[in-house]
C-alpha cells in the first residue's frame, strides 16, 4: 500500500466512528511534543508522549496515531514516513515511533487520533522544524536500508546489525561512515545511549557492527551515514 493509501485507510478506520460518538468521554493527555524543537543540525528531536482517558481514568490497549504534514515542514517516524501507530499501556501512554524533521524549517503540526470501542478522540501536538538546509530536502540522496545480520565470531549474547548504504537508486554506497548506536526506550519515550561504534561501509555499501551483549527491554538502533557532505539518520526497533 502507498503511504497515501496507507493515510487514508487509517482515517476511514479512525474518523469512521465520529458522527456515532460525539461527545464520547475519551480524551488525550500530551504528556511531551509540545512546543519542542525539531533540530536537524544537531540530529535532536522529540518524539511525541500521550496518555489516553475516560471518566474511569487511564485507558490501555487504545490504538493511537500519530499525523505529520505530508508536505512542507514536517517529520518522519522511524520505519513509518509521516504517519505513526502505537498502542497505549497498562497506564494509558503511548509514544509515537522516533521522530525525525524533513521538509523544511518552521512549525509542525502533529495531528493525534485514538479510537476505543467506537469511541474517537483527536488533538493537535505544534512542534517547530530547525537546522534543516535552505532547500530543505528530505533526506538527500543517501538512504539506509536494514539487512539480515551476517552469522559469525563473538560473545554468546552478542547482539549483530547490519545495514546497507546506497543512493536512494539502489546503488551502493561505499567508503561511507556508519555510525551505529544501541539506545534503550522507556516507556515514556525517552532514550538512553548504551554503545556506538563507527565503521566505513565495504564496496557493497554495507556495514555491520557487533554489540557486546543484547540488553533487554524495547530497544533501536539510531544509525547514521556520512559521505562528502551527505547524511541521513535512521532509527530501527530491535526484534
């Protein structure tokens, strides 16, 4: 499905119910995101935090999305283009996939819908664009693509990544730097650095790093690739 198809089908599934349930008692806590600078320049941003409610309090397993701009200033959640899908916890929170800004600089505005039981809820998170270059491009022409981690020597718990550099033509890039780093999630969205390597990827564009153990909880890899002026970020969850 196309990223146009895929917002779409997430608005009928979302905005379906909502003449049936004006007035529903659901309602969203924003808990981070707002007001948050989006810095390219310096690879920070802010990955949107809420809690969902109803007149008995906190509400688990409501599915949540999360909106971006599909055009003009705007970010991209990890693994997912402008659109993001989480679902709330035993307290009612739900953290939007890893954000990142594209587009262009100035303000953002993040579009959070939740549906329970045919009951619909939508809020609006203003975040703003900065650092991003004059043309504003997304993501350049350096993409980074995630492959099966290669089988081989180490700790007995080592953790292994693996990914592939090319030019968004699906030509390798070599002699590229690939910066990998292995981030713990808390469950309100904020992340914990626990190790980074560097490496230069081979003439296939590849590279892989090798951690020395695999920590538990929900973590990613933030992994970021450099050639003569070029970069792109990318975030992938580990399985």
């Amino acid at each position: 499905m196309t990223q146009t198809g895929r917002r779409c089908a997430l608005a009928m599934l979302l905005l379906g119910p909502l003449a049936a349930t004006a007035g529903a008692a659901l309602r969203i806590e924003i808990l981070r995101g707002e007001s948050a600078n989006n810095n390219a320049a310096t690879n920070t941003a802010t990955s949107p935090v809420v809690r969902v409610w109803d007149t008995n309090g906190p509400l688990p397993d409501v599915l949540v999305v999360f909106m971006a701009p599909a055009t003009g200033a705007s970010v991209a959640f990890s693994g997912s283009g402008d659109v993001g899908v989480a679902i709330t916890d035993e307290s009612g929170t739900a953290a939007s996939p890893r954000v990142q800004p594209v587009g262009c600089n100035g303000p953002v505005s993040i579009r959070v819908m939740a549906n329970k039981n045919k009951e619909f809820v939508q809020a609006v998170i203003h975040q703003m664009n900065l650092g991003l270059g004059e043309k504003g491009a997304r993501e350049g022409e350096v993409n980074i693509v995630e492959l099966p981690a290669d089988e081989g020597s180490g700790p007995p718990r080592a953790l292994r990544f693996r990914v592939r550099v090319d030019d968004g033509r699906d030509r390798p890039v070599p002699r590229a730097t690939v910066a990998f780093a292995l981030r713990k999630i808390d469950k309100a969205g904020h992340a914990v650095e626990l190790w980074r390597a560097e490496i230069v990827s081979d003439e296939r564009g590849e590279a892989q790093c090798t951690t020395p153990r695999r920590p538990g909880g929900r973590i990613e890899f933030e992994v970021r690739a450099e050639i003569e002026g070029q970069a792109a970020t990318r975030y992938f969850p580990v399985k």
